[in-house]
C-alpha cells in the first residue's frame, strides 16, 4: 500500500548494497536486490560515489552498467558524483552508454563535493571548483545534445568536437542535483532537471532547503510541478534500537570514517519510529525517497515498501 501524503508523492528508490565492510563483494546480494526491488515496486535503484577512502565501495557507474543487465524497467541513478573531480568528455561518454545500455533507464546525480583536498590526485590544481563544476555541466550538456560541439571556457575548451551514441533520453538523461548550500541549491534550479537532499540533512534543514528551491525555481522560472524532489534517507529497522543504532555506527565508521555521523543522519528503530521519521521528511517536501539501507536488505525490501507507488 502507498503512503498518503499532502502533496503528489512520486515513490521510491532503493540504494543497492554497494559497501562491504568485511571486503568480500557479494554479487549475488547485489542481484537479488536489485532484481527483488524492481519486483517490488520500487521505481529506481541508486549508487553513490566515495572513490579515495578506506571504504571498499564498488564505482558507481562500473555498477550501474551491472545493474543495467540485471533488471528491465527499474531506473537506475547515481548520486552523487563529485563532477570537479571528473573529465567531462569521458563522462558524458560513460553515462551516455549507461542510458544506452539501460534503454533510456538512467537518472544522473551530480554535485560539488565538501572539499577539495583531493583534486591533486586527479590532476587538478585545488580550487575554481564552481567555475569547473558549471563548465563540466555544460560541456556534458552540450555533447550529449549536438553533433558538433565548440566549447570555449576558462577551463575546459573543444573546437569541432562530436560524441556517439547520445543518449536515449531526450533532450538528455535527467540530471539531479545534490546540493545543500543557498548558492548550490540556486545553480540546481537553473542547470538541474531535479534536486536530491542530502542524507546528512535533518527534517527542519531539508524543509528549509525546499523554501529555497522554490524561491529559485520561481526566479529562473520554471515550473516547480516539473521538478522533483527527492532524498536520501540512511533507515534501520529493527525492533531493537540499540543494536541498530550499534551496526549504523560501524557502517558510517568505515565508509565515512565518521562513526558519529550515524547518529546524526539516520532514522532507526520499529518500524512505527521509522515510518514517522520518513513521514516527517515527505511532509517537508520530499516527493520521492532514496531509501538507503545499510544492511538486512531483504528485511528492509519488505519493511519500506509501503512508500512504494502502487
């Protein structure tokens, strides 16, 4: 059954596993997910992006095209990728392929990252991150959408530039944002075809973050009922809160190197808790969820279906 809310609720996606704390990556898991969510109702499967870190964390896009194979109709997201620290023509390629082999399934997830510390091993130079991020946005956008490209930036310049195949989706894969700062969330209302919240954000702040979408939507003019809102949503149901609250903390811990995060951003507890707690979110504005579980996921297939559209 479908959960009741004020405004048009779209449903939801499930994370896939992706993390293996104890460094054995089980492809069946990940299957049988990812195929069981799609029987399930849930409308997209995600992956997220966390490349340098002790976290053994499959790459998203490498994942995505596994997926792709694995399932018919479910969509299939990424969010986010941290798009300073990528090439824009190899991206636009790769994610191009991914819409391709997944018949037009894939939903992009970018953002700007919390720092950019890392940019050295990438072979940038730290700082510029906006002025690259809006660059890279429209250098993708432009060759997934023309036959020939000339693009002249301060960064990033092409003279007579092509990429085949395009994408099926057109004008181009939907393109979320996952932004958190007034001056982000104002650059999703003007590039971005959706904005995702980010896990880490609380009832009050995402209702907050919402009010400032709409207000930047209304500035670029454009139609807020064309543009969704999602978020992610870190969930453990167990009737023992404890031990809950105990396996979140690890998870964060090892992919995050943060094992108070855990308290911080996620929802544990009964099930009643948890569905209050995500209620409290939809009636903040969210119109669809990425319900993120960390593990017992077949339990949690079961347990979070209700926010499933029928």
């Amino acid at each position: 059954e479908g959960v009741l809310m004020d405004q048009e609720f779209m449903g939801a996606g499930f994370a896939v596993p992706q993390v293996f704390p104890d460094g054995n990556v089980d492809l069946t898991v990940i299957r049988d997910v990812s195929v069981a969510a799609e029987r399930m109702g849930y409308d997209s499967l995600w992956t997220q992006e966390r490349i340098i870190g002790p976290s053994i964390s499959l790459e998203p896009l490498a994942l995505l095209s596994y997926l792709a194979a694995v399932t018919q109709t479910v969509r299939l997201g990424v969010s986010v990728l941290v798009l300073p620290l990528r090439s824009p023509p190899q991206l636009a390629k790769i994610l191009a392929t991914i819409d391709v082999l997944s018949d037009g399934r894939l939903d992009v997830g970018i953002g700007l990252g919390g720092s950019d510390k890392d940019a050295p091993a990438y072979g940038y130079e730290p700082g510029r991150r906006v002025r690259r991020f809006n660059e890279a946005v429209e250098l993708i956008d432009a060759l997934w959408k023309n036959e020939t490209v000339e693009y002249d930036g301060e960064l990033y310049n092409l003279s007579d530039g092509s990429m085949g195949p395009k994408p099926v989706q057109k004008p181009r894969p939907p393109v979320w944002f996952g932004a958190r700062a007034e001056a982000a969330i104002r650059r999703a209302a003007r590039y971005g075809d959706g904005w995702m919240g980010p896990g880490s954000s609380s009832a009050d702040d995402f209702r907050a973050s919402v009010a400032t979408l709409r207000e930047a939507l209304d500035a670029e003019g454009r139609d807020p009922v064309s543009y969704p809102v999602s978020k992610r949503v870190y969930v453990a149901i167990d009737d023992d809160a404890d031990r809950a609250k105990r396996r979140l903390t690890d998870w964060f811990g090892h992919h995050y190197g943060n094992r108070e995060m855990a308290s911080r951003v996620s929802i544990w507890g009964p099930a009643e808790h948890c569905y209050e707690e995500i209620d409290a979110i939809t009636d903040a504005g969210a119109e669809h969820l990425l319900l993120n579980p960390v593990f017992d996921y077949n339990e949690h297939l079961d347990g979070l279906r209700r926010y499933t559209r029928p």
